[in-house]
C-alpha cells in the first residue's frame, strides 16, 4: 500500500511543491518506464502526469494491494467524495494538492477520474469476463480513462487550421484514438500479468476466446502451454495490436511537444508484446519485460516516426 507522510492523518497538507515532488518519488518507484517517458515533457506537462498517475496508483492499490481485503464499495464511495473534494479545489490529502494544481493548469474533466473508479468497483465483484465486449467497458473504465485525462495535458495541434478556409473548423480532438491506447495498454498488462492474475484466481481473457481455442479454465491455472494456448495468445496479441494502431493514427492531432513523447510511450509498452511472443507465450513462468538498452535504442526509432508519421 501506498505510504502517505503522517502529517496527512493530521490534515496538515504539503505546499505545491512538496506534493509534486512526492507524486515523482510514487512515480518512479511504481512505474520506471512511464517515469522515464515523462522526462521527456516540458516540467510543467511532466508534473501533471506525476500527479495523475498518482491518483490513478493509490486507487489501483484499494483493489489490488495489500489492503485489497478491506477494500469495499463503501470504501471507493468515498474515493469518489474524495474526487469531487479535489475538482471543488479542497485537497483532502498530500498527493491531492498537486491534482487540484493540475486540473487548474488543465481542461481535465471529472468524468473519466469517475470511470476509473468505477472500473476498479468492477474488481471487487469480477473474476471473469465471458465476452470482449465485456473486457472492453473494464478496460476502458481503468485505462481508456487515463487515455482521456493524459489527452487534456497532452493538448491539441490547432496548426492545421491556419490556412483561410479551415479557420472557422475545430480542430480535430482523437478523443477515440486516446482511448485506443489506453485500451492497447491494459490489454498487453492483461497477457504480460496472466500467471500473476491466475494465483489470484483471476481471469481477464474473455472465456468465449478461451472456448474458441477449447483451452479450459484448469488449463489455465495449471500453466499449460500448447498448440491450443499459442493460438489462443497470437489472437490476443493481434487484438492489442489493433488498438496500438488505432492510437497512432491520433498522435499527429495532439500538441507537436508531445508527439515524440507519445510514441516513446507507445513503443516502450507494445514492445512488451514482442517480449511475450520471444518467451514463446509463456506468461505463468516468464515476466516479459522490455530491457533498458533496449529502450534507448528505441528512442530514435519513435523521434524519426514522430517526424514523419
């Protein structure tokens, strides 16, 4: 669980500063390459994801970390009184200061912060999802979200509508594309995390692909890797794959600062596809990790695409 200084339980709240400074250290401690891909924002771009990520961090801990067996809907109730506390500008508690900071400095809206909780409400009750359709609202909820609230940091190129007959246009917003994305992302989480989710008795591919690959549920848990889960892994690869394409189309509508970043971001995760189909899809024994040489090889590759794409 998430650590917030004493001072918090006394109502005593850090200066802007301090806050963001504490949603860096949360940030980098929980998510080196999303740290990592940050740091290539301008500072005020970059602490603003700090402390999005950290809101977004601390829920994600009430449903998955060590305090998950307390955690009710009562409990995320209040995480949504809490939210409106902060879009009202009342910080409740440390990390909050440096999110109301945010959403004065950016158009974020309430709505997808609501999504997310309501998608972490999801986790309490389900452990299967028969259909994508199903697994697509989850993924939304806790990750497409993200795509929305990184969207009105990101900004939009309006560059396109400086010749006279495009002045009177609104610029195109790829609200679609960003959720794409967040999409792409929880769904390579979901392949990369199977063996961790199945010791928690959990299963997030949906259970009518499993029955198309007549791979079973004990299958599943017992860690069988075949024929049967191969395909069953290249089909779900291919479908995050989509959604990493759709994501692309929309990075040449946001502000031109981020485009190089974007596509850091994009490629440094949907390498960790590459990584899966490397360990031969074995997911139960195998964390599919990108490495850090990697990683900077990989900055060039995005910079040229952010050029020319």
């Amino acid at each position: 669980m998430l650590q917030l200084p004493d001072s918090v339980h006394m109502r005593t709240l850090p200066s802007v500063e301090d806050a963001y400074q504490l949603c860096r250290q949360i940030t980098a401690k929980y998510s080196t390459t999303f740290y990592l891909s940050t740091l290539l924002f301008g500072q005020e771009k970059r602490k603003a994801f700090w402390a999005i990520y950290t809101w977004c961090r601390r829920i994600d801990e009430l449903v998955d970390g060590p305090a998950a067996t307390i955690t009710t809907p009562e409990t995320l109730e209040m995480w949504e009184s809490q939210l409106e506390s902060i879009f009202a500008g009342n910080p409740v508690e440390a990390a909050d200061v440096a999110l109301v900071d945010t959403i004065q400095r950016f158009p974020l809206e309430i709505q997808p912060f609501r999504d997310m909780i309501a998608g972490q409400q999801m986790d309490l009750y389900r452990s299967r999802y028969e259909t994508f359709e199903e697994l697509n609202l989850y993924c939304y909820r806790v990750a497409g979200s993200v795509g929305l609230m990184s969207k009105a940091v990101l900004g939009i190129d309006s560059s396109n509508n400086s010749t006279p007959w495009n002045q009177d246009r609104e610029p195109y917003v790829p609200t679609e594309e960003a959720i794409a994305l967040g999409i792409a992302k929880q769904l390579t989480n979901i392949l990369r995390d199977v063996g961790e989710d199945a010791r928690r008795g959990r299963i997030y591919i949906p259970l009518e692909d499993l029955a198309k690959f007549n791979y079973t549920e004990q299958d599943l848990f017992k860690g069988v890797i075949d024929e049967r889960w191969r395909k069953l892994m290249q089909f779900q690869i291919q479908r995050a794959r989509q959604f990493y394409a759709k994501a692309e189309k929309g990075i040449k509508y946001l502000s031109p600062d981020a485009h190089w970043q974007i596509w850091v971001a994009m490629l440094f995760y949907s390498q960790i596809l590459d990584r899966i189909e490397r360990n031969q899809y074995d997911v139960f024994h195998k964390r599919a990790y990108v490495p850090q040489l990697q990683k900077l090889r990989t900055l060039p590759v995005a910079w040229l695409r952010s050029q020319v794409l």
